[in-house]
C-alpha cells in the first residue's frame, strides 16, 4: 500500500495493489474487486472509504480514503 495525491479529489489516498507474483490471477483479481463493491457500500466512522478499483499497466489497484493516524500494528 502506497499514501499518493488523488488529483481528481484533491486530497491524500491510499493505493493498494496485487503483488507482482498475482497480478495475472483471476482470482486474487476478483478478491480485489470483490472488496471493492462491498467496501464501497460500508459507511461507518471504523471503515476506510473506497473509491475505485482499476487497473494501470496491467496492475489491478484500490484507491480507497486515507486516515492518518497509528498503524494497526502499534496498537495490537
């Protein structure tokens, strides 16, 4: 996952993309995009937002809300 500025919202997000190794498999493709459609209907205060899913030099990605903050980890 990568912070990068959305021009087209004008503000901070978050880019999660297929490691290398899955980006030709159908599967983890449609993991991906399944968490896109489900996510994007969630709206809760715990729940990041998510924006949309593409695909740019045959790397299927989510761009999804950016929530500064601590790292999960820190806090487990």
């Amino acid at each position: 996952m990568w912070a990068a500025r959305d021009p087209s919202r004008d503000r901070l997000v978050v880019v999660k993309a297929l490691q290398e190794a899955f980006r030709a498999d159908r599967e983890q493709i449609g993991y991906l995009k399944h968490e896109m459609q489900v996510g994007s209907t969630l709206r809760h205060k715990n729940v990041v937002q998510m924006f949309e899913f593409r695909t740019d030099d045959d790397t299927p990605y989510l761009v999804m809300e950016l929530h500064e903050g601590r790292d999960l980890k820190e806090l487990i």
